[in-house]
C-alpha cells in the first residue's frame, strides 16, 4: 500500500504542498484530457458542468472537490488512484527540491555571516568540508 502521508514534505508548508499536489492532478488530467482528445465542452457535458468551470479545474485555477476529481476521471477515462500516485510523486520531488534551495540558500547565509573567518570553519586543511 501507498503511503499517502506528505512524510517528507521537508520545508514546503502543509498550504503549499497541498497547491503542488493540486497542481500536479490538474497536470494529470490535462495530460489524459490530451491523450483522449476530449474537449472541455465534452467533458463539461459528461461532467454536468460548465466547460469554463472544467477549465479552471485543469488549468489549476480552481480546487477540485473529491467527487468531481471522480467525475472528471471517469469521463477522461482514467484510473483516479494512478493520477493520484503521480500527482504524489510530483509533489514530493516538489518538496525535495524546496528543501535543497532552502539549505543552499541557509548555507550561503551562514559562510556570509562568518565572513572569511567562516571558510576556516567549513574547511579542513585540506580544502574539504568540514563540520
């Protein structure tokens, strides 16, 4: 079983995760919207919804409520539980690199406020980092 939990969602807030992973489903369904070569009107008609509300969900301008993200798959004739685990991983990789520009970005912070002083702190002698 697939662990749903944002376990490692490092320094991305609970908000901003949320808005990656609902960025990477409407992505998803983009994709499969492509693949069938449906129309917003199509879908919106299958759906019971405006085809301008259907493009707000795909473009990412609009949350998508549970049950119209069912209804949206099945119209687009795709599997909701592999549109979620890739909208998931996304979100993941979204979050690893937020923390990585995070810790780059504290690194240079610290060597900039040790000054030159600091690199003798980074630095062992012989030029590798150390603690």
């Amino acid at each position: 079983m697939v662990n749903f939990l944002p376990d490692m969602c490092y320094s991305l807030s609970m908000t901003e995760y949320g808005d990656q992973f609902a960025e990477a489903i409407a992505e998803e369904l983009r994709a499969q919207k492509a693949r069938t070569g449906k129309t917003n009107d199509d879908i919106a008609e299958e759906v019971g919804l405006s085809p301008v509300t259907v493009l707000r969900y795909l473009k990412g301008q609009r949350q998508i409520p549970i049950d119209v993200f069912g209804d949206l798959c099945k119209a687009l004739g795709a599997n909701a539980a592999d549109m979620t685990r890739i909208a998931y991983e996304k979100a993941q990789t979204a979050s690893r690199i937020a923390e990585t520009k995070r810790l780059a970005h504290k690194s240079d912070v610290s060597l900039a406020a040790y000054g030159a002083e600091g690199k003798d702190y980074y630095m062992n002698h012989d030029g590798e980092a150390s603690a």
